[in-house]
C-alpha cells in the first residue's frame, strides 16, 4: 500500500524489513477476511506487543468501543476507548510512570512561563502506553493540542486511553482493534472539522501515509513530522529520494542518547533478565556464544561475562571483531564451538545466522534466543519438520526435541528476547520521548529556510540537551566550561561539545 | 615559519598547539644560539622522546655524523647515521619489532607476487624506531624506493638508523641533531640527483612544509600525502581551506582502528602502567577523580575500577556524562571531590582543568598527573611560586611542598603519563604503520581522479583491512557473509560493513 | 515442643532464630485454631514456600488425601499425596530437573555395579520438589529403601510427590498440610510394621526431633543424622552439647562448596533478577548501599557494579570492610548515604539494621529488600503506623506511602527477595542434594568408631568430591598430580588438598 | 645447621623449601670460600633483595663497616652501618614511607599516654628497609628498645640504616654482608653487656636460630617470639612438634589481613606491574594461562580478565576448580592450551607445573613466568641445554631460542615475578608491620597462661585491629553494633565478629 517510489536506489532488504527495536511482536494468526486485504496496514501494527504489566482484563465486554456513548466526567465525548470508567487505575499508572520520566517532567516546569508548542495542532500514532500518556501530557502543558491513535492493533493499554481520554485528550485506541478499526481512529484524528494538525508524531509511518493519501492538502499547513521507528524512516527516507517529501521529517530513530540506551545499556540489562524469566538458569560456567559484537552484542557479552559466563563471539566485521578481542572474547566461526555451548545469542541484524544445521549440532539443553532484530537471525522455520517434536513448557519457551531425545530451548520462538521475555526499562522509553518532544519543539519554531523537505537527524546540541535533562536523575553534576577553557576548544559554552562523527 | 594561510577560518585554539598523541616529548633546554631562529622548525620536533628502551650509549662520540665518512658494507654512503657499526645491534631490535608486526609481515608475504608500490619513490620523515624500520622495510617489499629523515632531534634510535643504512636505505638521521642537521637531513632525503619522490609520508608536516617552500615543483609529480599526527593533519586541512593544497592527502590520524587503539585501548593499559612505574601506588581502595569521559578518560576508568579504585568523573558534555553514569561512576564537578581523592588524572584536551586554587586544596600525598594532550591541562605553572618546594624524588616524579608541609606527587611534570612515564606498546604502533602504508598504496594506485587536492580519510575498507590484518595476532576467526546473507544486508561480502557514521 | 536443653551454654539469638536460606517462606495467616497450640512445629514448617514453577491447581479438590483411598499402578497404597493421576506431569518436571543435576545421575551411574547404600533404609523429611524426587530416586539406585514426609505444609509439589508414589516410593506429603497432618505424615514414614529406619536426612529437625520424642528406641539401629538447614543444625549442636545426641550427626549446611552456591555464587545472580522482576527498574547508574559484606553482600556488590551501579557498603566488621574498600567499595555509615541512594539491600544476618528513622529519611522512589536472613533486618513493622499508606502494586511489590506523597517501594515485605521475588536454579539444589547424598553414604559406610556422638562437618574430601561430580558440567578439565609433584606437596593423589582452616 | 628435630613427623616438602614471599630472592653466584660453609646460613639470607628504589651507591668504598670508626651526631658508636654520613638521605625515605604507614603512625599516637612496650627489649633480624624503620621507631615510641640485625646479606638499604643509628637505634646491618658478617652482625645485637633481650622479632628464623644455639639461657627471660616467614614458622612448628620450643611463639604470617594483602590483592595488581615493566606488552586479546586458582591465582585471573586478556586455568583442587568456573575461566589442562596461549603464568606452589615439554610446544614469544612460589614451579634447569641458546634482552628478561628460531620469554628466570620485577607496595608491607608490632604487643602484656610454649595465629580480635587502622587509609566509616543488635547476634561489640572457621 505504501508507494515506496522508484526502487532506482537500490536498498538493503533489511532495512526494509527491520522493525523498529521497540515494535517486536508475536504474530498472531489473524482473523479471516484480513488476508483479502493486500498490505493493507504495515506488518508492526499487527503483531502483538508482550507488556510485562497485567492490566485489569476486560475481555469479557464484547461490544466494540465504535458502537459504545461514553462521555468523560467533563461531558466530552471526542474520544473513543474501550471503557472510560477505567480512568483512574490509567492515572496511577501515569503518576508512577512520571517518577520515572524526569526529563519530561522538567519541560513541564520549564514551559510554565513560556509554551514553546502554543499553537501546535500535533496528531500522533504511537503505541499507547503510560509513558506515551507522560509525553502526550507534557506536550499539552508545553501549549500544544494533541490528537492521537495507536500505531498498533494489540498495543493500547485500555487504562491509559480512558486516563488520556478522561482529562480531555481525544485518544482513539483500544486493544484488539480490527484493522478497519485501526484506520478509522486514524482518520477520527485527522478528520475533523474545525482543526488541522500542524505536526505530526508517528511510529512506524501509518499516519503519515494515511494523510499523504486522504489528505494530501494538509500537508500545506503542516511544519514537520517526527518519525521514530526504523521502519517509519526508512519510508521517510524513500520519499525523500523519489523527491515525494513535502515537508521537514526529524529522524529521531538515530540520536545518540536514544541508540545508546535503546541498544547498549538495555541489552545489557535485558539479556540477562530474559533469560533468568524464561530459563531460571545459572549464568556462571556456562558457555556462550554471541554472533555479532554491534552495541547490542557488546552489552550481552559485557552482562554476561560479568555473571561468570565464557563469552565467545562471532562477526563479519574486522573492526568490531577487534574490539571484541580487545574486550577479552575470543572470536570464533559459530562452528568452532556451536557443539559446546550452552546458549547461542543472535544479534546480527542479518538472516539465517543460526541454521538448521547449527541447531542439528549443539548439544542437549543448549537454549537458542535472539537479541538482534526481528524474527529472521535463527531459522526456526527450519525447525518446523515432522522428525522434530515441539513441547510448549513456558510461556515463551519451547523444547524441540530430536528423535534421539536431544532437546533445543527456544526462547520466544526466535523473536526478540528483550521485548518478549523482558521489559523496557521507564526510563529507556524516557529517552525516547524527550527526544520526541525536544523534535516537535525544533521543528514547529524553526526559523523559515532551516530546514528543507528532507529528513533531518536531531540537532547535536538538542541530542546533548536530552542528555543533559536526564543528568539529575543521578545526581550527577555537569561540568561549565569557563570562558578562558570555551575560548581555547573553540567551543560554545553550551554546546554542542563534539564534531558531528565524534563516535562516543 | 609555516605560513598557514589566511585564518580567515577561525580555528580552535587547542587544534593549534595539540600535539599529536604519540609526539609528546619533555622540553629540553635548547642550546644557545637555537633561540634566535624564531619558530624556525615546528615544536615537536625539539622535544626530546622519552624511550623506554635503553640503547648503547654513543654520547662520548663528539663528532658530528655530518662530517664522518662512512661506507655500509655493500659500499654505499647515501646515508647519515651517528655510527654504521650499530647496525647488528639495531638490526636485532628489528627483528624483535617484527613480530609483534604481523601486519606488516602479512603485506610482505602477499607483496611477494605483486608489487603494488613498484615504482614508488618515496620520501618519508618520521620518528626513527624499530618500528618505523619494519614499516620501511615493508615498503621496499612492496616494491617501493625510500628515502628518510627524523621528524625529531632527539628520537632517533641511532642503532636502528644504522641498521637501516646497512641494508641499503639512504636514512640520514641521529640523536641529539641541531636544527641546522635537521632540515641539512630533510634536504638529503629531497634534493638527490636523478631521483624525484613521487609519495610523502610526514609525521609534523615539516618535510611537507619543506619542499612546499623549496621544491615546489616537485609536487608535480607527487601523487600524494600520508599524514599521521594531529599537529600535520591540521596544516594540511589549513593548507586545503586555503586552497594550497595541489595534491590528495590522506589523514591516518582519525582512521577509527586507529583511534581506538591510541586511545582507549592503549591508555586504559598505560595509566596503570604509568602510575605504578612512578609511584609503586598500590589501586585498590583509592579514590580518584577522572576528568574528561571520552576514549581515554573512558580507558583510564575502566582500568581503575576494575583495579578496585573508587572513581569520580568530571564532564562538560552531557552525552558523555550519561555515559560515565550508566558505566557506574559518579558525576562530580572537581570541586565536590578535590579535598578527598588519592589521585587526580586529566583526559580532557582542554586547558586549566587543574587549577592553582585545585591543586591548594588537595590533601597531602595526592598523586596529579595528566593522560590527555600536551602539558596544558594541569596548570603546572601556578605552582612555580616562591612559597612552594619542588622536590624531584625520582625520574619524572616532582614532590611540590606547601608551607604546612603537604606534598603533591607531580607526575611528568603534567606532561603526558602515558609517553613519558609507559611505553607505547609495539602492537599499537603496528596499528598505525599498517595504516600508513595502506594509505600510501592506495594513493599510488588510485584511478586518475577518484583523490581531489582536498584531504582525505582512509577509506572504510581500508581501515577494515587494517583491523583484519591484525586479527590472526588473536587467533580470531573472522565470519564470511554468505551470498544470501550479504544480499540481505545489501553489503559487499567483502565490506565495508558499516555506513560512515557508524560509531562502533 | 523441642526441649533444646539446659541453656547453661549461651547461644547467640540469631542463631536461633536463622531460618536456612532454603528455608524462607511467606508467613500466612494461619487457620483458627491452631494458634492454640503453642510453638507446636517449627517455624519454618508453618511459613509457604514461594515457587516459581506454576502447576496445575487442585485447590478445588477438598478431600484430605487423609481420607482418600488412592493406589498406584504397581496396587501399592503405601503412600498418600494429594492426588495420584498427576503423577505423569510430576514424571516430566523430574526429568527436566534429572538434567540439571549431573552429579546425582553421575552417582547412579558409578552405583550400577556397587551400591552403597545396599542395606540402608533412610527416613527423609525435606520439601518435596523435582530436585528432591531426583535425590530420593539416586538414593534408591544406590541401593536404598526411602520413607519421605514433608519438611514444610506448603511446599510440597503435588504432582512431583504423585510421581514418587507411582514409581513406588512410600512418600506422604501434600500442598497445605494442616499441623495434625504434618506430624500423621511424618508419623507414618517412621511407624511402619517390619521396617525400621537406620539412617536420618531431615532439614529443619522436625523429623528427628519426632523420633526423639516417640521413638527413642529407633535410635540404637540408627547410624547417623544428616541435616542440611541452620536451624536443624543448631538444634543438633544443642542435643550434642547437652550430651544427649545418642548418634552421628552430619552437618551438610557448613560445606565449602554448599555455602558458596548458596550464597555468594547464588545471590549474585539472584538479587539481579529479584529486582528486576519485581520492578522493572534499571541498574545503570543506579545508587545502592548494600548493608553487609560477607558472601552475599559480596555477591549483591559485584553483580550491581557491573551492572553499572555506584554501590557503597556499610559494615561492622574490619576485615569484612577493608576488602569492601580493596574491591572498590566506599564504605560508609548508612546514614551517610541515606537520603541520595536509589536502593537499600541488607544482607547483614542482624536485626533493625533499616529502622523506621531510615525509612523516614530515604527519597522519594527508593527501593528496599532484604537478601541477608529472615524478615527481620528491615523493620518492617515500623511501618504499620497508621500516617502510612500501604499500596500493593504487584505480587511482593509494596509501596508504603508518607504523608508528603514519598513513596518507599518494600519488596517482599522484608523478607528474603532471592527466595521471595527469584528462583533458586537447580543447579545450587544439585550442589546441597549431592552433598546429602555422600553424607549418607560416608555415615552409612564409616567403620565402627570413626564417628561419634557428635555433630560432623563433611569431611573435605567429600566436600572436594562434591565440586567434582559438578565439574563435568562446565567441561571443565582437572589436572591430576604426578607421583612426584604430591610427593613434595605431601599430598595424596586424590585430595583432600588442602588444610582444613583454608579459606577459598 | 638447624637441627630440625626428630623427623619423625612427615612433612610436606614444599614447606620446607617454601621461602616466604617476601623473600624471594635472585641467588647470585657467591663468592669462593663461602661455598666450603655447609649450610652455613638459611637460603633466604644469602639470596639478592630486587628493590625497586634506586640509591646512591657506596660500592666503592671497599672499607668494610665492621673496620670503620663511626660515631652518631650524639657520639653514640653503638651500631654498624655502611656510612653514618648516608643518615639524612635515609631519614627521607623513612618519612615518605611513614606517609603510607598510617597504622603504624596511630599507634604511635595512642601510644603516647599509656605505653604498652615499657620494658620491652626487642631484638629483631628483618629486611632493614624504610617501611622497617617506620616499625622500629614505633616500637619505641610503644616504649621499648630494639637492636636489630638484618635477614638477609643483600637487602639492607644502607641509607636507611644510618638514618636508625643517627637516631640511636643499635643496628648492625649493610648491605652486601659476607657469611662472617651475617652472624658477627646478629651476635652483636644480642650479646651486649648490660642488656638482655626479652622479646624476639623473626623473620626467616636465623636470630632465633643463633639464640638457642649460642645463648639458650636467654629464653629463661624472652616473654615469646614473633616470626612472620613461611620457613621461620615451619621452623617453630617443628621445634614445637619435637618438644623443643621453650617460648610462646607468634605465627603472623597467617593472619587473615596479612595473608589477603600478601597474595589476593597485592598480585591483583603485581601480575600486570610485572609483565609490563619486563614486556612492555598489551595485555588486550592475549590468550592466558593461570596454573593455581588459590588467592595468587584468583589475583592474577581478575586483572587479566578485567585488561582484556582470554584466560585459562589449571587446578587439581575440584573446589577451587569450581570457582574458576564460576567466575568466568575455562578450567582446562595445560596441554590443552599450551600451543595456543601468548602467557603462561604459574601460581601453584607446586614443582615443575610448567616442564620442558611444555615449553617445547609453546608457539613463539611465549611468555613465561612464576608468580607462586620460590624458583620451582618452572622447571628452568631443563632450558639449559647445548641446543637451546639464552639471549639477555633486558635486566630480567631472558629469551631461550629454539634452533628453529623459536623464542620463548622467560622472566625473572623463573623467580618470582611480582618480587623480581615489580614492587610491593608500602601499604601491603604497613598490614605487615601492624601485625608484628601489635603480635609483640599481645605477647608482651599477655597474663602468664594465656600462651603456652607453642606456635599460636593472632587472636581474631587483634587480626581485626590491624584492619581497623587501616581503614582512615581509605576514608572508612565503620558502623558499630548497637547493644540490641549486638545481643542478638551474640558478639562482643568490639569484636571478634567471626567465629575463627569463617572464610572472608
């Protein structure tokens, strides 16, 4: 559905199929009479999403939230949501969540004298959780309206919508939307008489490509759209190249501070919490192997080597193959050792890393996950023959079990570890969408000329400002550079402190 | 002397006057009569190098080499050396340098059937070591003709210097040259009958300056610059905004193998290394208070904590700050933890960063010493006053004594710890050499136009090549894309594997 | 009920009171009526066991298995569980566990020609999980008979102890026992027509205490008591002091290789996962003070700096604190760091070592969990003062609410995270089960006066075979010693090898 | 010469050959006429001190000390050293020293009301060094007189000793002593008219030795002894085994303080001292092997792996084998690794770990060397052979050449490297010093009974003391038991807080 242009420029396939690190998702089978509809909205808000947090369960009203009159305490009725008497539980929700999102919290205070987004119309479609709540709340107190869907069917959080909905934000999203569903709370956020977006937040690229669409002449009117998934830039980026982009796009996907979170410091948490969730096994001793040495491969191997595991890696590039010998891994082909390790990790980025024979050859017990991306680094479609038995023995672990009795611990089904068997850390998604607001913000007061229809990455010095607004969660303290010393580096005293290829 | 152009582009101060990382080098008091020349030859090349190695002494030997006749053994005399009968000697250190030079031994086997400098002349001016030897020996492998001088009065290993002429290179160089003998040397290596350089290696860019000043000509048939230090990068760059420049140059300096290897790797070593040599300071339980989280700040604390040290971290960029957060250190400004610490490093590339006023308040036996460029970032002169005793209790190692009686434990005079008081080790400077020579063969063999009159990084290919040419030094086994995968990635299964702005 | 003697001899109150770690349990309301009886089962018999394993539920099944006439397959009723048919799912969770446990299979295995234990009829009271059933079922391949009761009235795993019944095990135990039926079970292992014990395991010393009290006789053909828990074993050291300890005892719980599993190898890993399942929280950059530095507070401070958090630590003792500063701790009083840390964990084996005072001064947000014994080092009960809002947000999860809005987050209400918010891998239950397992047969085996009427700890040797029969599980390779080489060590060949006050 | 006694008893014979650590020492190639004395002094007195500080040297003066008329500024002649004039140089040295000493330093403080030395005749026969200095002077600020006689004929440091007779103390020492020398210096310290000693400070036992040879009437008033080698106390426990011990003897070499200094955290650091003063190699990716995981090994294997290096271990100790594995190492035989590794590291107190074998299959450059015990643990005899050529590269540093070219380097040939080739720091020789003076303290003021005539460890308590005053050394803030706690947990508030079995 997504016209993605001329294909002249030739681009990897996986870029084209890297889903976003935050929008993993289970597959689910999907109902009947959706099938008919060809690519009809993108692969990421169809899988499912794995929160960690139980959420009071309201399967049991069948009635679809289109068909239901509600009305929030305030006799609004802009919204729509499974249920708005949910309200207050949402709210606690958020308060707990705002604890853990200083940096937004301190815009609040900041923006109480002047209200950088007063004025901005902002539709967005993210995933609707707490912390969106968080970002959606601060964007208001900074002076914005804000209108807003779910970029994925299985995502919303019921609670948090009927929160956002309560305190009058017109949020339409509900866990378990069709997909005809999905595009009509879109288009209830854009449709509207009497108000026409001005900025666009999207995740994943769904929004942008309805109202490029439907609305083509919105765009006018429109000063920038921030994009944060891979998936979503990527498409921006193709627009881009086909000279389609009418408007600014802020690539937030790439900043500094949110890579680094996003891969180093939560993989390195992560791995080793997915795998005590699943497996409850012993870190220490054990052998494993972990196939790419990226940031993501470098916080596992750094946790795991830490918890008195016996690390080796495997990669293709010889600079980042050195740095693993410089960090005390010895750098194997995953055939050296795949018959004596005790847990393969994927987290490559690529395809097929471990292969059917691989698996054929680790031995009994050996547990299988995958770190890297999407679905694609282990074969487990290999792994689906009739020779091979399949024991479900966890939520999120299977045992396959060879003829001879040898069992493989799958964990996920070869999804993302991180996302199925863990949970992203407040103040990881904090990051994320500081990095969102501070975007919104550059984009909606940029002078006239600044920025071009092309795709942007955030300013260095706004990359710094985000890192800088997350600093007192720590009670750590900036250095100021004096004048003399600002003078000598021949530097701004506020930044930005590095040249632009500086690689942290 | 060096006539850098228009300064209409404003420079910062510290790209000026930084030193190169590997050109740091104790002031020695110049004799008399050098003063009068003003500037007449770039700064590093007075300084003296501080050698960890200890050579045969041939200071008794008055004569100045430019005024001995000497013959090698085949009968030449195109060469200057301090005495050709060290050449054994030097040859022996050669031949130890080798083999931590895989690098460089690997070129010279592949080099037997091709010769991809045949027909190269080219004229280098580098610090003369071991090291630099098996780089030059390497270049005739490759088929090319060389010619060389020092880059330094004081750093050349005569031993070395005689080897070389030995074996047949024309090497005019030794310790302890006046400026005259330098640039005499330089002109040696250019000005020869019937033999015109068509490559430059420089170290500094005085041999550069050299014939831009006294040969202009010859750039004509010059295919290009190798550049390493920081200090010659920067006047090419000023050359090139000036538009000066009439030939391609290849800045060595900021290849990411490289960089990683000066800094992070390497100093996370030497501050261990540095401080032990000094003081016998035990690490465990210390607190010390790093200043400056980049690669080698990051390097200095990594090694100390792992020692059982107790570290703070002073930042000016925020980015950095979160960083050293989320690596385990406590974010200070100096000033929280001046009257507390053990020992006091400065990683920063910044002046003052220890101030008068700091170093007044630290407690008796703080240890101060400086890991980050040139001797700027300790404000050593402050501490030239009259009420204070300097106490020199070992090489390299002042005691400064307050009044009261408290002592400070100076280092290097806040010169550079890790070149003054460690050693580099041979692995990192094969980094470099690798570098250097695969930055002359690609320029000697670049296709008619791919390289401006503009300056250039190694290319990211090559700079992979480097780092795999040093992985069988680990025994590492680097992983081959199949054709699938390599498709998949959109990457060439040979590289390079990474955009350019990857951080790594 | 258990006369611990004459009290002449003064004990400290801890160790009264020490609950083995294996031994934590959640106090529950206990049903009316048995109040009355004063102090009539140990403590820790009463208190529920938290698994993490999730069975299938028969709470609706309301007989007493008292009541129920059940057979196995083989006709034998010689056994009462709560429900025999889910011996099949019990089968499967033991031969999950039979993986983990290499040094038991390893033993059945070395026993098929010989069987140590021929003759032996042993009387087990432990808990009764998979691990356990892999224990009782090696003891049978060595040649024993088993009679099994529980050791606490909720621990029992339904479907594991169906399981040993069906495979023909005497096994009498049930999930939620009540006090009558604990000793009826206990009872029926001892009271057996034609059968007499002559060996004891117990944890916890309910079972021996019982045969002291009704079959005091049974103790001529009793040839020792193995006993794993704290509180066991100290009751063994009273009888012994009291002079009425009538046979061998061996305490398991004081092993070199078990207290290091137990603790430090097994809480570094465990206060990671506690943490992160109870609250998502991220450790980078986190503060922590961890009270306590023996081998759990050793392990809590090494997983938490790795992870990227700035620990301090307080201590009591000066040997304790001096390698805390040499492992790069800073040590402090609590009340020092108080107010600015993120995380408090105790792990001191004291008591009131987090008071109401703490509580008060703590910031907003902070996180509180005990890793070290019992429930009491946190005072807990300081907290239910009525200006204090208690909020359960999730299971174990507590937030104890200040007037002001500040929110203490309590895990486990106090009581030990690792065994209240982790799991225990089977991995350290290997560990303890072997080690009983050689206990038995060594008392089993002994020649005629090698043991005493007193308390034993293993004898090295056994404890050396112990880490052994485990070695195999990480391939890992000794080295065996030449003739020569144990000659001048004055070694025997095969251990022990070292003496007995070496501390590891 | 030292009549061991019976023999009756077997002992290990690596504690007979054990030489303290501290004392290890390069035999030298002695001087014709002493080889005729059999046995004449201990091993260790005769061996080469490799002190790190360089001094001015004396060694043209060819006067011999005991010829020379000397007087101190007070006219006292009561001692004999090299050259009274060296006093002030000394005098410097001691008061640096003192800097590092700070236990030392508070005893002196406390020890200015009461003074627990009074009466206390002191002869000691030590490494006369500056850290030595600092105990003596403390010894009599506690109150006592001293007269000292140096173990060993190389080690004095001869400033040092005529700063002690400057300041009145009665030594008799200088380095470079002949046998003659040794015993005429000893005798003069304890033959005096006047003055009869009443306690004994021992450090490899010759003093003691001397005294029950020459003057076993002496005893009758010496309240005990304090020894701190390895071999003096193998010595005492064998005159102790044969009846033969006369006097309560102090065994401070196995303090728990002492012996974590000596070994785990003093190698943690000396390991990487070592190696890079010797090499000056990188320690990132190299492949390592550590034979012995005890406490030198542990040290050794944390530094390593925290600098980046790959490292493998030896045990023939399941449990030690065991913790390897849990901190991280693979546990293999050294065959297994011995073609691949770059380093081969000995820390087993055990002979020929490392044979010619072994080194005939190391790859090339190999580095090999001892960190263990005494000179056995490398079986260098085997290198000396006609086909393999040595070649000195450096003061410490041998390659042994294959007549394939092979080069293996062998440091310190095969002496203990963190002795030869690196320096103890002065804060593992304070924990040392503390233990000795607060050993005499114990011994002097005990009750008659509380010793017997037997060799006994420090009381806990006082082992606990000596880490007390080295925690101001890092800022420490012990926390004190309150009187509840300390009720419960059954200790003295003061201490001991362990029972003596515990394992730190």
């Amino acid at each position: 559905m997504w016209d993605s242009g001329t294909g002249a420029f030739q681009l990897p396939e996986w870029m084209i199929q890297f889903a976003d690190q935050k929008q993993e998702f289970n597959k689910r089978p999907t109902k009947i009479g959706r099938r008919s509809l060809s690519r009809s909205i993108s692969q990421s808000s169809t899988d499912s999403y794995s929160s960690a947090a139980s959420y009071t369960d309201s399967s049991d009203d069948e009635t679809s939230p289109r068909d239901k009159q509600q009305k929030n305490s305030k006799g609004s009725s802009d919204f729509c949501v499974k249920n708005i008497k949910q309200a207050e539980f949402g709210r606690r929700e958020i308060e707990i969540a705002e604890q853990e999102m200083p940096a937004l919290m301190a815009l609040r205070k900041r923006a109480q004298g002047e209200k950088p987004l007063a004025g901005a119309k902002i539709v967005g479609c993210t995933h609707i959780t707490a912390q969106t709540a968080v970002l959606m709340e601060t964007l208001g107190a900074l002076g914005a309206q804000c209108r807003w869907a779910a970029c994925n069917i299985y995502s919303t959080l019921n609670e948090v919508a009927a929160a956002l909905a309560e305190s009058g934000f017109p949020v339409f999203a509900w866990k378990g939307e069709s997909e005809d569903d999905f595009w009509w709370c879109i288009d209830r956020c854009v449709n509207v008489e009497g108000w026409q977006p001005n900025m666009i937040l999207d995740d994943g690229g769904d929004l942008t490509h309805w109202i490029y669409k439907k609305y083509p002449n919105m765009f006018k009117k429109i000063k920038g759209i921030v994009e944060e998934s891979v998936t979503g830039v990527h498409r921006l980026y193709q627009l881009s190249k086909a000279g389609k982009l009418c408007v600014p796009a802020m690539n937030v996907n790439d900043s500094v501070t949110k890579q680094k979170f996003d891969n180093l410091y939560c993989c390195r948490e992560s791995i080793l919490d997915g795998l005590k969730r699943t497996t409850d096994m012993m870190f220490g001793g054990k052998q494993v192997v972990v196939c790419g040495y990226g940031e993501v491969g470098k916080g596992c191997c750094a946790a795991l080597k830490a918890m008195g595991s016996i690390v080796y890696v495997t990669e293709i590039d010889p600079i980042c193959a050195l740095q693993a010998c410089m960090d005390g891994f010895r750098l194997v082909k995953l055939n050296e050792v795949i018959r004596q390790v005790d847990i393969v990790i994927t987290c490559t980025g690529n395809k097929n890393v471990v292969t059917r024979e691989h698996l054929d050859r680790m031995k009994n017990s050996c547990i299988v996950c995958n770190m890297g991306h999407s679905n694609t680094e282990i074969d487990v479609a290999s792994l689906r023959t009739p020779e091979l038995t399949w024991e479900r023995v966890r939520s999120q672990v299977d045992h396959v079990i060879w003829p001879d009795g040898k069992r493989i611990v799958l964990l996920a089904e070869g999804r993302l570890l991180n996302l199925s068997c863990s949970t992203v850390p407040t103040f990881v998604l904090s990051i994320t969408a500081t990095t969102q607001a501070l975007a919104l913000i550059e984009l909606y007061n940029a002078p006239e000329g600044r920025y071009k229809q092309d795709v942007y990455l955030l300013p260095k010095k706004m990359d710094e400002y985000v890192a800088s607004l997350h600093l007192p969660t720590f009670d750590a303290h900036l250095t100021e550079l004096t004048d003399e010393q600002a003078k000598y580096l021949g530097l701004n005293k506020n930044g930005p402190f590095k040249p632009n290829y500086y690689r942290y």
